[in-house]
C-alpha cells in the first residue's frame, strides 16, 4: 500500500503516519520525491485503508495490485541512480564495469585493470566464487581471489564487484568488495536476497537463467523489502531454444523493466552470447534500448582463460567497443562512466 502525503505534509505529519503503520504492524520505507512524500506500507497485515486516509496530511492512499511495490515506479517514480563511490549507475549515467570471469592470479589481475584503467574503466569484475555447472570445474581461488581483486583496485583506484554464493559470505565480502553481484543461478535464493537486504552496499542482481521480468523483480523487492535500496538489475541472456549463442539476449527487458522499475537496469553480453565477436554488436544494441550500463568479461590473455575464454574479450578489442560507446553515449545524451 502507498500512501501519498500532501505537499505541504511537514516531517511531524509524516512521522505520525510512519508510527500508525508500524504499530499496526507494517514496516515503512519512505520515498521523498520533488512535489511530495510517498510512505510505503509493506507487510502482511490486514489493515483498512480509511484508517489511514482520515490521518493528518494524507493525500491518498492506493493499494498496489502489482506484486512488486517498492521496486515500482509507483512508489517511486524518478530513477534511482546508484553512485558506487563516483561511478555511476542509472538515469541518464551508463556505468562500465569490466574484468575476467574469474581471479586466476595476481599478475592475470593486474596486467587486464592496469590496460581497463587506462581506458578510462572505473569498476573491476572477477568471480572468486565460481558457479559452475560441474563440480570439477575450477571453483575459483575464495577470499585468497577477493584479496587479488582488492589489491589490485585500490593499486588502480578502481571499485569491484564479485559474486557473492551464500549467506555466510555475506561479511567476507564487505570486507573486499563494493557491489555484490547474486548471479543467475542465485536469483532465487532467497535467504540470500534476505540478507542482503541487510547490507548497505550496493547490489547487482542477474537474471536468472529462466526467470520471467516478474520473477527477477520479485527477488529485487526481497532485497529492497530488506531495507537496501541500491540493487542494480543485470539481464544476462536466458534460456530459450536457441544453441548457438549461450543464452538469449532479452533486450526488450530492458525498456519493459525500466517502465516498471525506478531501478537501473545494466547488460551483461558476455554471458547472454557466450562469443567474443557477438559481445561489441549487443553491447552497443543494449546502450542503445537505454541499457544503464554494462558488464564486460576481458581477460589479458583469453585463450589461456580458466573459464569463460570464448566470450572475454582481448584489452585491445574491448578499448575499441569502449570509445565507440562512449561515442553513442554522446548521441544518446548521456553520461557514460
Ligand atoms: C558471472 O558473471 O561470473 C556469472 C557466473 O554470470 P551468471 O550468473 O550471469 O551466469
Ligand atoms: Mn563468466
């Protein structure tokens, strides 16, 4: 339920109508927006919404059908933008983050951020926790990886994110990382979103392999229901009929979500097309469907990859994609960082 308060309603006003709905047993998160505040009632009492309507300052007060509330545009209608220590994502900024699928070595991290910061990248990638299909595949270095990925972006003052597997590893990576990514295969866990509703760090959430817009969404709203405001949704490809790429690229998610959702919405065409050359024609098409920004696998020396070397990038070929981008983002009238 949102309830509207007038434009004139002063902070006591509005801290009433907080008290009202807490005691009866919901919890409030508030969204200030230029004309007027908007108090967002979530829980699972029952309450009569003439109770609230008749208080001091409210304007209205309209139940939400939708099963998503805090993650809508009608709660908060403006789009969020999340600034990750400067970067950032949302709105009218594109936010750039790339790096290789996962931490081999120091050296492997130091060689690809010294080439992406002096492109002009601002956020490292690089999983130590791997989610991998086999369980003999190489499961990634742990925090001995998160370690590498620190040091290695403080070295190029850069910020990381890295994926971040289960509830356990919550307070290991606030240690190391800046934004933690839910990968695909995670986005339903939902203790895991729970938790990180917990955290006041931003969040990157992927879509999982076969999830409807209103399912990835949903996951968002436990985050947000949590308390955390800063999840920056990452559509990633899904699974559809079709061998030759890895997955489908769902670029009509990207307008279809923005309409619903305040929140940014960034691509990642590295996992979406699982090819090298198919990641500079769908990044360019992401950035120009309105995408928020993007996450790029780039490796200093692909075909030695432990994993994921046929859909990273050379550094070479990813400055290349990143000037024309940068180059689009001027004709879209937008802040590309
Ligand atoms: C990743 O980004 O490293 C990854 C495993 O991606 P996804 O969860 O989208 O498969
Ligand atoms: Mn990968």
């Amino acid at each position: 339920m949102l309830i509207v308060m007038q434009p004139n309603a002063g902070e006591e006003k509005i801290q009433k109508v907080i008290d009202f709905i807490k005691q009866k047993g919901f919890d409030a998160h508030i969204s200030k927006g230029a004309d007027h505040t908007v108090i967002g009632a979530v829980g699972r009492k029952v309450i009569d919404k003439r109770d609230i309507e008749l208080l001091d300052g409210v304007k209205e007060v309209i139940r939400i059908s939708s099963p998503y509330k805090l993650v809508s545009r009608v709660f908060k209608p403006t789009d969020t933008i999340i600034d990750v220590k400067g970067v950032k994502f949302g709105g009218d900024h594109i936010g750039m983050i790339a790096g290789p699928c996962t931490v081999e070595t120091y050296e492997q991290m130091d060689e690809t951020a010294k080439k992406l910061k002096s492109y002009g990248v601002k956020v490292l990638r690089g999983g130590a926790f791997k989610p991998r299909t086999s369980p003999y595949a190489f499961q990634g270095l742990g925090e001995e990886g998160l370690k590498i990925l620190r040091e290695v972006a403080d070295k190029y003052d850069m910020v990381v994110t890295s994926e971040v597997m289960e509830v356990a590893q919550i307070p290991m990576f606030l240690k190391y990382v800046d934004i933690l990514q839910v990968g695909a295969r995670n986005m339903q866990n939902f203790n895991l979103l729970k938790s990180l509703g917990e955290v006041r760090k931003p969040i990157l959430l992927k879509r999982g392999l076969s999830a409807t817009i209103e399912e990835w969404l949903m996951s968002a709203e436990y985050i947000m229901a949590g308390g955390n405001r800063e999840v920056i949704l990452c559509e990633r490809g899904i699974r559809t009929f079709e061998h030759i790429t890895r997955n489908t690229l769902d670029i009509s998610a990207i307008p279809v979500v923005q309409k619903i959702s305040h929140l940014p919405v960034v691509v990642d065409p590295s996992h979406a097309t699982g090819l090298r050359d198919k990641v500079a024609p769908m990044s360019k098409a992401s950035i120009a469907a309105g995408a928020n920004g993007l996450i790029i696998e780039v490796h200093n020396s692909p075909e030695t990859a432990v994993c994921d070397g046929a859909q990273s990038l050379y550094p070479e070929q990813f400055k290349e994609l990143y000037d024309e981008l940068k180059a689009l983002a001027v004709v879209l009238k937008k802040e590309f960082n």
